[in-house]
C-alpha cells in the first residue's frame, strides 16, 4: 500500500466547518492527547532512558500549542516526589499517571503496567471532562494504550514507533521475553491506527518489509531546534567550555547503551592517526550516573577506554542542559553516531545545525538525515577500521570540513526544524479529524 499523502486525507468540503484555513489562533482550542508512557516529556534529557523520544514528544507537544491545539501529553510517574501536572505553557502541560510503581522500571518490564495506565488515563480524562477526539501515541507501549482507547471511543489515532522492535531484535543476541508481544503489537498499530507517522523513508521501508503491507504511513521527520542549535565559532566555544584550542576534537552525544555503538568510537579513535600523534581528545556527553541503570554499560566502556590507551584522552562531560550541549557540537571536529541502529538520528542533525561534521553508521534514518560527502559521511555499522579511516579523513582536510559545515547547516534548515515538523503533524490531525466528521477519505 502506498504512503499516505495529507493531500489524499484532506476532505474536499466543508472545510470551513472545521476551521480548515483560518488563523488557528482565531479558533477554539481543540483537545489533543500525546502520550508517551516511558517517554516523560518534562524528563530530563540523558537520565535513564530520556532520549531522543522524550525531545520529540515534548517539542510536539509545545510547538502544537503555538498553533492553536490544547495539548495534554500523558506518561507514566516514576517518581513520587514529581509533580502530578507540569505546565510547560498556558496550552501544554504533561500529565504524570500513576500505574505501577512509583519508580524507574526498564521499558521491557513496563508492560503489565498498562492497564492500569489505561484506566489512569480514562479516570483523569472524565475527572477533567475533556475529550480528545485524537491521540498521537509513541512507542509500542503507548501504541498498545492507544489500541484500547480506541475501542472505548472513536478517536483519530496516529503513532510514532521511535524504534522498532523488527529491526531491533535483529541487532540482539536473546529476544526479551516481552518480545513476541511487542511484534504483535507493532503489527497492530500499523493496520489499525489511522496513520502511523515514520520519521525517515528508511523507516518506512522496514514497516512494509518487516511488519505489514497494511495501513497507512506519512513521512514526517524529526526537527531540531535551529535557534539553538547553532553554528558557534569553535575558539569561541572551546574557550567558554575550557578545552584545548588546538586538540582535534572528536564528540560522541548519547545513551550508555550496547546498540549505541561507543565501543566502535572508542576503539577507531585508538587506532586514528590523530591520536597516534598524540592530538585526538574523544569527548563522551551523555548518560546519568554510575550507579543508575546505565552505569554497567558506562564501565564496560570505561574498561574498553583503559585497555586501548586512552584514558588520558577522554573526557566523560556527562548529562548536559540544552543550553550548553550546542557548545560541545561547535567546539567538535567531528560528531561521531555509531549506533547499530537509528530509526532517524536526532544527534545526527542537531551536529549538522551547529555546522559539525558528522560520521555515522550506514542504517536506517542516518542514510536520510546525512548526505554522504556533503554534510558528512556514512560507513558500515560496528567496523572499526572504517570508522577511524573516515575521522581521519575529516581530520585531515580542513578546507573541505568548511564546506560540509556550510552543507550540513544549510540541510537542517531547509528540511529539519520543530516548526517544519510540527506544522506538517498539525495538518495531518486537522485532515483526520476532518475525515472523521465527513467519513470522506
């Protein structure tokens, strides 16, 4: 079955029933559901599992209530000291349910759990007397919530997958034992939702090959937010951050997880000439701390840095702020992303709006995020020696690093801003709500 173009949904009258048109912000403000059950948008980014979904659903949420939405995003409360409602603005705010523990439960133990997020979700929503004629859920935990409100209701259903457990699983030596109803659920939301949004073409692909010929799909990437991530003079950047001015940089932005790929990093940049010269710093921003779920994943690293020799040349900068994570890309020659797999690769081009090079792995949406030779390069996932031939390449060749700096920027400006995703999110909901008024599609 062919992609699903918002054009082909949009009714062909009526339009001004709804609105279809008129300044948004003119209008009645109409009710929306995000949900996010592990994902808590107002987490904070790098601790336990925050991540790229965490980002995605919250720049969703906020950037929706600029265009006249009134969004609630739902996720599951993991701590019993966390607000029950953050406001991130007058239309946005995230709603924590009590389903289970009040505590971290790694997401392949969540799923029991879910039930209890459904009638967490049904009792807030009857208490509050809202209705939300449409619910964009976020992995395949939300995706199985969104599946039972959608028998209780006839709400619009749309899913983002974040990661696909059909790709996933092939990257894993032992399938979880939650794994068959992950499959199972993932094929569901994919012919019973009303659309499910892939962030890359290459995701796309894997749903048709992988899960079902069935249901809908709409190509809408992911954005970053270009008003911070910027291009940022390297001195000056280095100079704020206190690193060496003529070190040659190379950034690694993620989870402490084994998919994530940093042991292919760690070992190409020991075997880089730049660090054979004795001038390569390998700068490591991300995860939380030592004792936290990711801390066995952080050790095993650390034991991989000491066995090759560069302890002295790594810096471990931990969880950073927004605010200061677009100064580690600037003062960066290169952004390394050897993840085995990514649906879309947030690092990726949050790297290219600071105008850093990036080197990345050969899969999934990293091959629609990077342009090979103009905004960076792509090589085989987990080979070494490609990974550290490509560094040193970038390395080596400052005048062509200018242009892919100028490239790479210009791409994140042009096909991957929040307000470039999000307005085609806002126009795929207004043509399924306007389907479920005229049953026209």
């Amino acid at each position: 079955m062919k992609t699903v173009d918002v054009d082909e949904l949009r009714p062909s009258n009526e339009l001004t029933d709804i609105g279809w048109g008129k300044d948004p912000l003119l209008l009645p403000r109409q009710a929306i559901a995000l949900i996010s059950d592990h994902g808590d948008p107002a987490a904070e980014i790098g601790v336990e599992e925050a991540g790229g979904q965490n980002v995605y659903v919250r720049q969703v949420g906020e950037t929706l209530a600029t265009l006249g939405w009134q969004v609630d995003m739902f996720t599951r409360k993991v701590n019993p000291n966390d607000r029950a409602i953050v406001q991130h603005s007058p239309h946005c705010r995230t709603i924590r349910l009590v389903a289970g523990p009040e505590q971290f439960i790694p997401r392949d133990e969540i799923f029991k759990y879910m039930p209890q997020f459904v009638e967490a979700f049904e009792a807030f929503r009857l208490q509050e007397g809202i209705s939300y004629p449409l619910i964009h859920t976020n992995y395949w935990l939300s995706a199985w919530v969104g599946l039972q409100l959608k028998k209780l209701s006839q709400i619009q259903l749309v899913h983002t997958y974040h990661s696909l457990g059909a790709v996933k699983y092939q990257f894993v030596p032992d399938r979880p034992p939650i794994g068959s109803t992950r499959l199972r659920v993932e094929r569901q939301i994919l012919e019973q939702a009303d659309c499910v949004v892939a962030t890359s073409p290459q995701e796309e692909e894997s749903l048709r090959a992988l899960v079902s010929q069935k249901g809908r799909i709409k190509v809408i990437p992911y954005g970053t937010d270009v008003n911070n991530f910027r291009i940022i003079p390297k001195t000056e950047a280095r100079a704020k951050l206190g690193l060496n001015p003529t070190e040659q940089i190379v950034l690694y932005v993620g989870r402490f997880d084994p998919r994530k790929g940093i042991e292919t990093v760690v070992r190409a940049c020991a075997e880089s000439k730049a660090q054979k010269v004795g001038n390569l710093r390998l700068a490591i921003v991300g995860g939380s701390c030592p004792d936290r779920i990711d801390g066995q994943e952080r050790k095993r690293i650390e034991q991989i840095i000491q066995e090759v020799g560069l302890a002295q040349r790594t810096l471990f900068s931990g969880q950073l702020d927004h605010s200061v994570l677009p100064l580690y890309y600037a003062a960066s020659d290169v952004c390394v992303i050897p993840s085995h797999y990514e649906p879309f690769g947030l690092v990726a081009i949050e790297a290219m709006a600071c105008g850093t090079p990036v080197v990345a792995s050969d899969v999934g949406g990293l091959k629609f995020a990077i342009v090979p030779e103009k905004t960076g390069l792509l090589v085989p996932s987990q080979s070494i020696t490609a990974f550290a031939a490509a560094i040193d390449r970038i390395l080596a060749d400052k005048w062509w690093v200018k242009q892919l700096s100028i490239n790479a920027s210009a791409r994140v400006r042009e096909q991957f801003t929040w307000a470039r995703t999000v307005s085609q999110l806002s126009n795929l909901y207004q043509c399924l709500l306007a389907g479920s008024v005229n049953s026209n599609f």
